[in-house]
C-alpha cells in the first residue's frame, strides 16, 4: 500500500486539511505500506515556499513522518510528456473560448434548464478557425475529451459509485499559459509515484470519476479510493468560516498537544468512541477506513479542550519534562497533573509550590495562627491533615471555613490539587510567610 497527502502550499494547514493527512498516515502504518507527501504547488500565482514549510512543520507536530516527499514544480516535465500522449491520440483538444463565452454559455444552459456541461464546441472548429483565433491572439487551454460511457468504482466509505461521462463536462487540463491543473498533475504523480490508495474529501467525487478515464487514458491502475464527508463546526455549518483559529499553528501555539488532536481526528466521524490516546502507534493499530460513514461529523473546539486535559493526566514525567523548567520534578509533576488543563498550565503550580505568591488573606488572625501551629519539618501527606486538626479544635471552624482561608494565604487561588499534596512542596518557610501575609 502507498498513500499520499497532497496539499497546496496556498495557506496554513487546518483541522480540515490535518485529518486526511492523519488518517492516510495510519492506514498506511496499519498496513506496513508508505506515506508520500507531495507539494501540489504548480499554482504558482499563490503557491509560497513559506507554506510548504509550514505544512512540514505542522505535520512534524503531529509526528507524521514521510517516506517520500515529491514536488509537483520539480516534475512539470512529466506533465508535458503526458499532455503530448493525450494530444497524439486525441483525447486532449484546444479550446479557444473566452472567460466571458464560457460564462454566457453557461448561462445560456442553466436557463435552458440544462447542466452547465461544456458543448464541446472546440471539436467542431476547423485549422482555418484556430489559426484566426490566434492571429488575435488567443492561446488554446487544453480539456481532456470524456468517454460517454458509465464509470463505476467501489470506494471504502460511499460505497459503489456510478457516473456517466455524458453527464460531467470535459475538465480543463491544461491552462492558456501551459500550466497544467490538478486534475492531470495528479493523476500523472499517482501513476509514477506507485500511489495504490487516495483517501480525500467528498468534494473530490466527481474529480475521482474523470481521473478513473484519465488513470485509463495514460496506461496507469486506477488506486483504490475513499472520500470522506467534510467536517462541519460545532452548529452544523461550514467550518472554512473558522479556519483561522483552527489553524494547526494557531492550534500549537495555543498549547495544544498534538495527541490531543490526532486523538479526535483519528475517530471523529467513525463508529469508534473518542478517546484520549498518547500514542501514534496505539492509533493506527486500531484504524479502520470501514469505521468512518457517510455522515457529516462535526468538529467542537471545546471538546479539544477536554480531551487534552485527559491527555495530560495520561503523560508520565518523561514525555514531558523536556518541555518543564529545569527544577521541575516527577514529585512535582504528579502532584499538579490531575489540574492541569494545557501543559502551560504547570508553570502556575511550580511558582507555587517553588516559586513566590502573594498571599490572599482573608482573616489574618486566623492565618496567623495556622503559622504558629506549622509543625516542624520534615513534612508529607499527614501534615496538613495534622494541621487541620489542630486549628479545628483551637477555632472552632470546620468545612469551607476553615480549609479556604489556609489554601487562599497558602496558594493565592480558590482551587487546585489538595493541600496535603501540595503543602509539603510548598515548604515550611514559604507556607509560614504565606500565612503571615509576607509574599514569598
């Protein structure tokens, strides 16, 4: 098995862009097969190199790694080659028209009630014509002429799929300044690149029914296809409205762990429960393409959110203390994890526990008091028990009254992981000033 992710660097990559990529990397990592990145940049008008490496990046995050990466601007030659090969047998014809003419005619049929396919109108025009067309000079753009015969393939989310050629239009291949589109730089890659299976987006359908005749048309083995209905957001509605803050960079630098995200692409839209999964491995061990349905899933922020916390509370010290200031330990680290939300998070419980506060105080004769009763260390998870005890019996408080005041003084907050983890990390000398009112 080969698969390929094929993104045009026109933009940053987003949610839309990153399950594809992710869910072809585990199906070929479930099947031992390849993963090809190729770069569809013969758009040159908005194709930028920053781009694509900015999709290198965001794939790294993720921790997608590629077996072959392949340029469409460094393989223009072959196009050239396959254009010649369609031209010689007659399957690629100039076409003269203006913007503006195909617009009338597509007008014309749409208020004929008819479906704005191309009348081949090209196909009639003599040598005599074409030469007067360029005398003016017009350049030709190239379409490719479709078999009006049926065209069927069984694809592993839609299941069978039936067009008819006489219902698509001819598609454009080459353009008037000789670039060649998608349609046939694709189809040329996955014939020489050996791609065996295209998963995309459904948007792709009908692209995939003129690609089978051209796969035909230039010797190549149609690859088995899957389309996958597009994400939606949270409401229903179309997510390319909020792209910007679904962006993977936005995503990154927003604290998202990149398992987080791989966790909710990975099952989104499938049968299988989201569930928070901190390896790569795990993920496609599991994959199955015949998991995902035709429904549109829909994609919520806030689900993201959960679903890293639950990561975080799964990650051992290990994995992340490269990411943790120097004097961050696994003791630490246990004892924050279970509030931690983003791993940025940690750095407010380390200047707790490590760092300086200033103390909220809300009844500092009580606080100081609670100063006076800190026993000496060394200190663990008795002593704030043993602590609360003392002042229970000397105040008469209990409950809320008695435990707020000392984690307000104590940690600055109104929450956070238990006081009988946390005070013996906090220290004696930090909790005494804390309590007196001193920061520290």
């Amino acid at each position: 098995m080969k698969v390929r992710f094929a993104p045009s660097p026109t933009g940053l990559l987003h949610v839309g862009n990153a399950r594809p990529a992710l869910l072809n990397w585990l199906m070929a990592r479930k099947a031992g097969g390849k993963f090809l990145l190729r770069v569809d940049d013969t758009d040159s008008e908005r194709s930028r190199d920053e781009y694509a490496d900015a999709i290198k990046e965001d794939l790294r995050w993720l921790g997608l790694d590629w077996d072959e990466i392949a340029v469409q601007s460094d393989r223009l030659d072959r196009y050239v080659v396959a254009a010649e090969k369609l031209k010689n047998e007659g399957r690629l014809y100039p076409c003269y028209e203006t913007p503006e003419e195909l617009g009338l005619k597509r007008k014309v049929a749409l208020q004929a009630g008819r479906p704005p396919i191309y009348d081949r109108g090209a196909l009639k025009l003599t040598g005599e014509d074409r030469a007067k067309f360029e005398a003016e000079g017009r350049t030709p753009h190239w379409r490719f002429k479709l078999e009006h015969d049926d065209i069927e393939w069984e694809d592993l989310v839609r299941g069978d799929v039936h067009f008819h050629g006489a219902h698509l239009t001819d598609p454009v291949l080459i353009r008037e300044d000789d670039r060649p589109l998608y349609t046939l730089s694709s189809v040329v890659d996955d014939i020489e690149l050996d791609v065996t299976h295209i998963l995309r987006g459904e948007d792709h359908v009908s692209n995939t029914a003129v690609q089978i005749q051209l796969f035909a048309a230039l010797g190549g083995d149609v690859p088995v296809f899957a389309h996958l209905p597009l994400i939606a957001d949270a409401s229903g509605g179309g997510l390319s409205k909020r792209l910007g803050s679904l962006s993977l960079q936005s995503l990154r630098e927003s604290g998202l762990e990149p398992m987080t995200l791989n966790s909710y692409l990975a099952r989104l839209g499938s049968s299988d429960a989201i569930e928070p999964v901190t390896e790569l491995a795990e993920l496609a061990q599991t994959f199955d393409i015949a998991r995902f349905s035709r429904g549109t899933p829909r994609f919520d922020p806030e689900e993201l959110d959960l679903l890293n916390a639950r990561i975080l509370h799964l990650l051992d010290f290990d994995s992340v203390k490269s990411r943790l200031s120097a004097d961050f330990d696994d003791v630490l680290w246990n004892a924050v994890r279970p509030n931690l939300t983003k791993l940025g998070d940690a750095k407010l419980w380390h200047d707790i526990c490590r760092g300086s506060v200033t103390p909220v105080i809300e009844d500092a004769a009580f606080t100081q008091a609670a100063a006076e009763q800190l026993p000496p260390e060394p200190w663990d998870e008795s002593t704030w028990s043993n602590l609360t005890t003392a002042l229970k019996a000397s105040s008469g408080r209990k409950g809320k009254a008695l435990f707020m005041p000392l984690r307000l003084a104590l940690t600055g907050l109104d929450h956070g992981p238990e006081l009988k983890v946390l005070l013996p990390l906090i220290g004696r000398e930090r909790a005494e000033a804390r309590l007196k009112g001193e920061t520290a």
